[in-house]
C-alpha cells in the first residue's frame, strides 16, 4: 500500500467514525504518521481528500459489483452479495458522517453521481433479473429502481427504529423489499441467503 493509499484508507475510516467535521488534517497526519507537510502536497485540503477517499471506495465498489456480474450467478445474487460487502464499511450507519458530508460540496458532488450510477446499476440488475426469472417481469423497473435508491437511505434509520440495530432495520426493508419483486425462483435464494445470515447471528 503507497502512502498515498495510506492515508486515503486511514482518513476514510476517521471520517466514518467521528464524523468528517470532528477531524483534522493533523489528526490524519497523526494517524498516518507522516507530516502535515507530506499530508498537504498529496492533497490540496480536506475537501479534496475527503473527496477523494469517496472516489477510491466508490471505484473499489464498482470493481467488486463488475467481478461479481462476470461470475455464474443470477441478478439477485449480485445484489445480495453486493449487500453483504456494503454492510461491511461503517460509514454506512454513521449518520454524522452524511450530516457533515452536506458541508463539503465537492464530496457531496461526487456522492451524488455515485447514486444516479447506482441507479442505472439497479435497473440493468432489474432487467436482467427478470430474464433470469428470479425477478417478476411485470414491474416498472424504472419506478423499483428509485424506490430503491430511496431504501438505500434507511442504511441510517430514524429515531423511531433506535431499539434495533442499523443492520437488523436494513435487513429487513431489504428483505421484504426484494421478496416483493422476487419470483418464486426469487424467494428460494432469497431464503436461502437469509438462513445463512440468521446462522451467523447465532454463531
């Protein structure tokens, strides 16, 4: 890993669990051990690094659904085991970190194309999924595709839901999401992925 890659990784997770307000250029060139001055000529200030802590998970996102696409697999198993991978970066629950995103318009910026990218991504799963018969071929697969990007927005759930864990809520919506536009072909991986993750809960 160069030191470049260092700190990209190291600054991300700061950001992720504190929040990106509550951290500072020294406190990255801290964590990293190198110098404010190294930190400084690699990136201009924290916007441009946040942003490009964004653009690196984002591109390493991309790269882990493209290899999943190329394997034997259905459509549904590409979105579950995406999924599953998501779930494993905290940022995802930290919603300080999206409050503070919103202060920094660059980052914002390049989160916001993300998800018109994640969108298109959905409706060509969608299509392909009804091909492959594991999603119904009569819905609008446009208007699933926004109500998907929508759900991804209860990764942080509200106060409402805060007796359970942000990965119980979001497994559930997903769930009952999916069965929903799931053929009976659909439901059975459904299932099954399903067994697999309640057996990790009582491991």
């Amino acid at each position: 890993m160069t030191i470049k890659e260092q700190i990209l990784s190291t600054a991300f997770d700061l950001f992720s669990e504190q929040g990106i307000k509550s951290v500072s250029m020294d406190d990255i060139a801290h964590s990293t051990s190198v110098s404010k001055r190294t930190l400084y000529e690699l990136f201009e200030d924290k916007e441009t690094l946040l942003t490009a802590c964004i653009n690196q998970s984002y591109t390493k996102m991309k790269s882990f659904i493209k290899q999943l696409e190329s394997e034997p697999i259905t459509a549904l198993d590409v979105a579950l085991l995406f999924y599953e991978e998501l779930m494993k970066r905290p940022r995802w629950f930290n919603r300080k970190f999206y409050d503070d995103l919103k202060r920094y318009p660059k980052a914002w910026q390049k989160t916001e194309e993300e998800k018109s990218r994640f969108l298109k991504k959905c409706t060509q799963l969608l299509v392909r999924g009804a091909k492959e018969g594991v999603f119904l071929s009569n819905i609008n697969v446009e208007i699933v595709a926004l109500l998907a990007k929508e759900l991804a927005q209860m990764i942080r759930p509200s106060n409402a839901l805060s007796n359970h864990s942000a990965s119980e809520v979001f497994n559930t919506i997903l769930y009952s999401f999916l069965r929903g536009i799931s053929t009976e072909k659909g439901i059975a991986i459904l299932d099954r992925y399903l067994l697999k993750y309640t057996q990790k809960l009582l491991d």
